[in-house]
C-alpha cells in the first residue's frame, strides 16, 4: 500500500502548537511501523521555512524520492476574503498533484489549516475523497460556534473545512471522546471513525532536577514558593484560566500562602491583562500568580518536574495532551471530570468540577494536604503515562488505512 502522508500540520503556524507536534510525531511513527507498505511524504513549496528541518527528521525513513513538494499561487490566507478564488484553485493543484502519486490511502494529519498562513487542505475538491483519512482532534468550534466563528469568514472557512471532513472516507480520532463526539455531532457511521490516541515525546520522562535550569527559571519569573502549575496548551474561554484563578483564592490560608500559581502558555496582552484584572478582584496578591509567556519544550519539562502539582481545569478537550505530559515528567495531575480528560488522567480520585471553583480549590487542597494520596496519584501517573506510545498510536493508525483500504496486514 504506498501512503502518502500531508504533512502540512508540521510546516504551518500550527507547527509551534501541539496540532504541529501530534503531526510530525504521528508521521514519523507510521513511517518506523509502516511494514511492506510505501510511505510518501507531501509538503507545501509555499511554507518553505519547515522543509529542510522535515527532510532531516525523515532521514534513514523515507527515501528522498519519496518526500515530494507541491506549488501553489500565494497568497492564501483565508482570513483575507480576497484570497478566495485562488485558495480554491490551490485546493485543486494539491489534490492533482496527489494524484498524480497514485495513493492507495491519503493521511491528512491536520486539516484545519490555511486559515492564517498560505497552508491549503482540502478533500475531494478535485479526486480522491474516497482513500482520504483525516486526523481528527475536535469539534469545538462546530459545537460552539458563537464562541470561536465570530465573523463571516471564519464561518465560511470552518464550514469548508467540515464538508471536507465529512467527505473523507475515515476519520482517524485522537481520543475515544472525539471519536464518539464525531459519530454523534456529524452523524457518521461508528465504523468511519476510528481511535488512534495520542503520546508524548521521549523527553517528557521523570529525572532528577536541573538545579542550574530550576535556579534560572525561579529567578526568571520570580517564583519563591512552591508552584501549582497549568499548561492549558493554547488560549480561550473553554481553558477555564481563571476559573482556576478563582479557585486558587478559595484556597485554605494554610495552602495558599505556601504556593504560587503558574500559567504556562503564550497568552496575548489583552486577555493577559483581563486575567490579571480578575486576580486582582480575587484578591490575589501580584507574586501569586506568574504568566510565563511561550515556554521552550526544555523549561516546560523542568516545569512539569518541580510542580507541586499540575492542575488541568479546561471545560473541553479533543484529548488534553499537557495533562499526559505532566504524569510522563513525574507529576502530581488532577483535572476536569470532563470531555477526553478522564480518559488521559485515568484516576477518579484525580477529578473535579470543572465549572465550581470551590470544587476545584477542594480537590487542589484535598492533594496537598493528603501524602497517602499524593503517593497514590504519582505511582498511578507513571503507570498511566505507559499507556500511550507514539508507535501504539502508528500501529494503530496503520492496521485501519489496511483495514479501510482493504490491504494485507504490515509485518509485527
């Protein structure tokens, strides 16, 4: 079976995202467990900053040959409506040109994509829906449309994208929960969807402190006392930043006075600005709470390792991979009893309500107060972070394209 993988997810802005990391990650996992099968790479001509670094990481797994560019007219940034007419006619030149690579099975790892960027992902604009299989990570914009499609053009975009999707011949999900949130939501037969899960890379893994690296991000963001830490992996509403903001001033004096709280995500300066506001009303003292800004895969591992505990309280997730990162590095993890979280954390003892502060308070208090269960939910994390393998998910992800496309099963 040769597959061709769109590896656009790992070459947009979408790179500097976990959409980038699940994109590069998954690629190169199904080309070490491809078996028999052929592995081709697609990669946009117009996003050219990626490529050299993509065909270093593919090394010694696909065969130069095999790493094909495509070329489109840009600009194409759907954002700008005046881009329209070209963008359409990108979509038909990417499709041809996969075509003309003859594919038994098409992997989109990413297929929301070119909204921002001159990225361009369709399916059966051209040919092929038929052996398309898209990644699928959530639904939250269909789902919440007045919340994340607030003007025409995000509308006209997300509703193209959802044809597309519902075109695709299968649906790779990234959690049970997206699976059955797309069975339900788009109203798709079970057997079109199909859970592959998600992983972490090798580096997230415990190991002792960097006491250099600790020292210099303690003076970097002035942390003094021990840190209670979210990474909500982006920024909006449904991150619930300061519903955590508002149980951290519900705290017991006790607790509260021995901890700072730490958010660990790129966050703009309007809504930067709005969280500090809202701390400020909750009473939070100006060194309670630290907004790290972007943080290097490096300072986030050595943050996950000296948490007192990691806090996950977003009100929906298509898998909740920092939750996943934080358990591999060693940490203490509650989150939402929401969505896909149960699913990655694994533990009741480890949820709360998302959408009650004083819930979560109780539940952060209830941890740092308990060292019988502290040592329960750290002995159960490093068990539940084994769970989930990047080859797990390649395998995976591998024995549906055959199953789909009806092909002889590749070698164990």
């Amino acid at each position: 079976m040769r597959i061709v993988i769109d590896l656009q997810g790992a070459q947009s802005e979408s790179r500097f995202r976990g959409i980038g990391r699940y994109s590069l990650a998954l690629a190169l996992g199904v080309a070490r467990n491809a078996g028999p099968h052929e592995v081709w790479l697609l990669l946009n001509g117009a996003l050219a900053d990626a490529i050299a670094d993509l065909r270093t990481a593919f090394a010694g797994l696909v065969p130069p040959e095999r790493i094909r560019v495509f070329e489109v007219p840009v600009p194409l940034a759907e954002l700008h409506t005046d881009n329209s007419a070209r963008t359409r006619a990108a979509e038909l030149l990417r499709e041809h040109a996969i075509a003309q690579l003859r594919p038994d099975a098409v992997l989109v790892t990413s297929l929301f994509e070119g909204f921002v960027d001159d990225a361009v992902v369709s399916v059966g604009a051209f040919a092929g829906a038929e052996r398309t299989a898209v990644v699928l990570y959530d639904l939250i914009p269909f789902l919440n449309p007045d919340a994340y499609l607030g003007t025409p053009a995000q509308r006209a975009y997300y509703e193209r994208k959802i044809a597309s999707l519902r075109r695709a011949g299968l649906l790779l999900s990234i959690s049970d929960y997206s699976r059955q949130e797309a069975i339900d939501a788009l109203r798709l037969p079970p057997e079109q969807v199909v859970a592959i899960s998600t992983a972490v890379d090798d580096s997230f893994q415990p190991a002792a402190p960097d006491a250099r690296l600790w020292s210099e991000l303690r003076a970097r963001y002035g942390l003094t006392r021990a840190m209670l830490m979210y990474a909500p992996g982006g920024f909006d509403a449904r991150k619930n930043i300061d519903g955590l903001i508002t149980a951290f001033s519900l705290l017991p004096a006790a607790v509260r006075t021995g901890h700072q709280l730490l958010i660990a995500s790129k966050v703009g300066q309007h809504d930067r600005d709005a969280l500090l506001a809202h701390a400020a009303r909750a009473g939070l003292a100006a060194d309670e709470l630290v907004f790290t800004g972007y943080v290097s895969d490096t300072d986030l591992i050595e943050l996950y390792r000296n948490a007192a505990l990691f806090v996950f309280p977003s009100r929906h997730e298509g898998f909740g991979l920092p939750a996943l990162e934080a358990m591999a590095c060693g940490a203490l993890v509650i989150g939402a009893d929401n969505t896909s979280i149960p699913e990655v954390i694994g533990c009741d003892e480890a949820m709360f309500n998302a959408d009650d502060p004083a819930a979560i308070a109780a539940k952060i208090a209830e941890v740092l107060t308990d060292d019988a269960l502290q040592q329960r939910l750290r002995a159960h994390g490093a068990q539940q972070a084994k769970r989930f393998s990047w080859d797990v998910t390649a395998q995976r992800t591998v024995r549906a394209l055959e199953a789909w496309r009806g092909q002889a099963p590749a070698a164990a």
